[in-house]
C-alpha cells in the first residue's frame, strides 16, 4: 500500500492509504475527497485538478498533450497542477502531499 496525503481545501491534511494501480482520483473519491472528477477519468473535465507538492511533481510522470490542453482550464493552475486521473498510483508516491483547489 501506499500513503497519499491530501490537503482539503479547508487546509485539513489527510492521509489515506491507496492501493497501486489505481489512480490517484479513484483514491480521492473512494476517501470522499471534496473532488467532482466529473468525467470519470476520461480526460475531459479538468474538475480532478490537484496541485502536487513541488518535490513530488517530477515522480507524477509524462503529462500528455491532451492533459496539458485540459490543464488550461482549470481554475487556480500552478506549474505542479495535474489532472490527477491521470496519475497512476505506485510505490514511488508513497508519502506524496497535494493540495485540492477550491470546488467551483
Ligand atoms: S476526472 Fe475528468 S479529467 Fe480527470
């Protein structure tokens, strides 16, 4: 397993403990993270942005053309923004802190 840690936006910091493999929305939503993620992971709604801590964006992977396009849109973006359906649990973010944007 591995540990993801969630800052809400109400600055509430929450550790949850996620299975590799999956993605880091389906974690945020299985732990009722205040995400909308509204396509479900298809890419196509920007509503899963997290904003990764700075030492951890580099372990989160490739970003795809189409992720950054999606990126674009999303309120509050940061140079560590991410769409985080895109983001493939494993052991190497074991221990990494994101920061969940403001729902609109
Ligand atoms: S859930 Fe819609 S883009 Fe990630």
């Amino acid at each position: 397993m591995t540990a993801l840690i969630f800052i809400k936006p109400d600055g509430e910091k929450v550790t949850v403990e996620a299975t590799n493999g999956a993605t880091v929305m389906e974690v945020a939503k299985e732990n009722d993270m205040p995400m909308l993620a509204a396509c479900g992971g298809s890419l196509a709604c920007a509503t899963c942005h997290v904003i990764v801590d700075d030492v951890w964006y580099d372990k989160t992977g490739e970003i795809s053309e189409d992720e950054e396009d999606l990126l674009d849109t999303a309120h509050g973006l940061t140079h560590t923004s991410r769409l985080c359906c895109q983001i493939k649990v494993s052991d190497e973010l074991d221990g990494m802190v994101m920061t969940l944007p403001p729902m609109d």
